[in-house]
C-alpha cells in the first residue's frame, strides 16, 4: 500500500516515522522545497511542486498511491485545495493532519487579524520593537512607509529577501524553542509587540508564554480557509489508526 505525505512539517515527519517501519507499507513524504536544508523523514522524499491539482492526479495515478495524508503548514492553503481536488479527480482516499491552532489564555493581550498586510496597519498603535516570527515569505507587508518607524527583529530558518523593512535585524534559527529562551530574546531586544501566525503545535508557543508573562501585546493571523470536507485528525497517532484501517480495507478489496 502506498501512502503520499504532503508533509515539511513536525506532524508529516512524525507521520512518517511511524508509517516507514511497516514493510506493508511504502511511504512517500513530499516537500514543498522552500527550506534550504529540510530536516528529512524516513522513507522516500520528493522535493518540489507537483503542478497544480492536475499534476497532482497525475502523479499518484501513475505511483499508484493509495491513501493521500495532507500534513502541510496550516498556511499553505493552496496545497490543501490542490490536494482535495487531485484525490477527487485520481479516486484515491484523502485525511487532512492539521494541528490545532493557539487558544488565548488569562492574560494574553491578542490582536487577530486576516492577513500579514492587516497585521502591518495595526502594529504602530501597538509597539515599535517588534519581533516577527512569520516566517521569511511575506515579509514585504512589513516594508511599506506605515511601518518605516518600527524597528524588527525577524526570525526564520532561512535567510529572507527583498522586499523586506528598512530597520530589521535578521535572527536564523528554527524551533522547537523554550520560554526562557524566548523571555531572554523579548528582554534583550525590548521587545514590545509579538506578530505570529496562528501555525499551533508546541514547537513555537513558547513565544506566546513570554510575550503573556511580560504583558507584550500578540498580534495574531488567522488560519485561511481549508477544505471543509475532508476528513480530518489532529495527531500523527490518529493518522496512522486511519492508514491501518485503510490498509485492511484494500487488501480485502485486493483479494
């Protein structure tokens, strides 16, 4: 039985750990390629775009895959919408493994919004030291003259590019990160408001008990919209008791 992981995160790495040690089954992680130096899973790895939804049904009709996990960044919607289109057109079965996102805590002083661009309007009435943990991509939102006066402190695990803010210092790093890390990064570089995406998990929330315990206000953007109507499990343990009872399903079908 052969199962497609649209991973490059915590979840799909850990997914296939657990799945790539079955001999009935063989397990095909894919990466989307946007980090320079990923951390790989076992099993086989395809790096790279498929094409589109079209690229996508071609690709597991001719690997003959047989279950299609989605366990992309919570962010990277395309993908998603891709993902439920190819395994309607390709007939083959669909799980989304999608973490569950951050909920605000007593304490917490959070500030949604949709999108990066809203996030850039409302950070001047926040703060002027802001540390920004969204990542390398997008960072041109922040580089408009509504926050020239802010200063940034970006984090991300590869290095980022043009357009970006004027006042920017650029810290490369990649989680899992801890609270007194994360309190001594906020106290070093005076840090007085927080942007995030909603991406949950635990790798990043340190970042959220800090900014709590130092009355730092949190703007936070919103998950996009998904795929409503694909079956979805919030671990990697879910994920696997879905393939097992798959797997037996099409041996059956089999004979």
């Amino acid at each position: 039985m052969h199962v497609l992981i649209l991973g490059g995160t915590t979840e799909g790495r850990r997914l296939a750990e657990l799945l790539a040690g079955d001999p009935a089954l063989r397990v095909t992680s894919s990466l989307a390629g946007r980090v320079a130096a990923p951390r790989l899973p076992p099993g086989e790895v395809r790096v790279g775009g498929f094409g589109g939804p079209e690229g996508l049904a071609a690709w597991l009709a001719e690997h003959h895959v047989d279950a299609l996990i989605d366990a992309t960044h919570p962010f990277a919607g395309t993908i998603s919408f891709n993902a439920a289109q190819a395994a309607a057109t390709a007939h083959v079965p669909l799980l989304a493994l999608r973490r569950p996102g951050w909920v605000a805590e007593d304490g917490d002083d959070w500030h949604p919004v949709d999108s990066l661009e809203q996030a850039a309007r409302v950070l001047p009435a926040l703060g002027e030291r802001v540390f920004l943990t969204t990542g390398r991509m997008g960072l041109a939102a922040f580089a408009g003259p509504g926050t020239a006066a802010l200063w940034f402190l970006v984090r991300s695990v590869d290095a980022p590019e043009p357009p970006y803010p004027a006042r920017m210092e650029v810290l490369l790093d990649r989680g899992p990160f801890t609270p007194d890390g994360e309190r001594e990064l906020l106290r070093t570089h005076r840090i007085d408001v927080v942007v995030t995406k909603d991406s949950g998990g635990a790798a990043t929330a340190p970042k959220l008990v800090a900014a709590r315990e130092a009355g730092v206000p949190v703007v936070v953007v919103r998950r996009p919209a998904l795929p409503g109507d694909v079956p979805e499990v919030a671990t990697p343990e879910e994920a696997v008791d879905w393939v097992r009872l798959l797997h037996g399903q099409v041996r059956v079908f089999r004979g």
